[in-house]
C-alpha cells in the first residue's frame, strides 16, 4: 500500500510541476519566439566566449568582444519585449459625446473653432 501511496504522490507532485511550469510558461506566452531568440542569443555569446584567436590582441580584433557586449544588449531587449508582452492591453478611456468635451462624436458643428470668421 506504502508504493502505491508513494505512486500517487509522485504523479500528484509531477502533475503539480507540469501545472507550475505550464503557469510559468505563460508569462512569455505572446511570442513564444521571443524566449527561442533569448536562447539562440545566449547560445551566440557562450560560443563567441569560448572562440580562440592566439597570437592576436586584442582577439579578433577586439570585434568579439564588441559581439559580445551587442548580444547582452539584445538581450535585455528581448527581456523588454517579452516584459511588454506582459502587460495587459490599455484601456481607453471613454470619450464624453458632449460638444467641446473632445472625442470622436457623430454630429456636424465646429465646436466654435471658426468664431469670428467670415463665411
């Protein structure tokens, strides 16, 4: 009885991470290929990190390790992206249909714009 106890708690406790993580996965869930292009740039910078150029200084001129500074900074766009995604959309706000109260409304007059002038 104690294994299938410990069965149920495992399934339960696997059921319970799947939900977290699904839950999780939804705050980036706009664009899923926004956390893919985070991944493939982390990728880029530990390959650039790990690239070899000997006998030569700067490495590369110097030209990876501005790579590598470009690539941090795109992501902390994507993180931007994503955190932007986030957010719920704005509401507007109501519009009164009152003359001269602004807004878009359906009637014809100019709201007093043409005062003084001649016809």
């Amino acid at each position: 009885m104690t294994g299938v106890r410990r069965n149920g708690l495992m399934a339960g406790l696997a059921a319970l991470g799947l939900a977290g993580a699904f839950y999780a996965g939804i705050a980036y869930a706009a664009d899923p290929n926004l956390e893919q292009a985070d991944g493939s740039v982390e990728k880029a910078i530990a390959l650039l990190e790990q690239a070899q150029n000997p006998g030569q200084n700067p490495p590369f001129g110097g030209h990876r390790t501005k790579a590598i500074m470009f690539l941090k900074q795109a992501r902390k766009e994507i993180e931007k992206a994503q955190k932007f995604a986030d957010k719920p959309p704005p509401t507007k706000p109501d519009k009164p249909n009152h003359p001269g109260g602004g807004g878009n409304h359906d009637h014809d007059h100019d709201h007093g714009k043409d005062k003084g002038k001649k016809k």
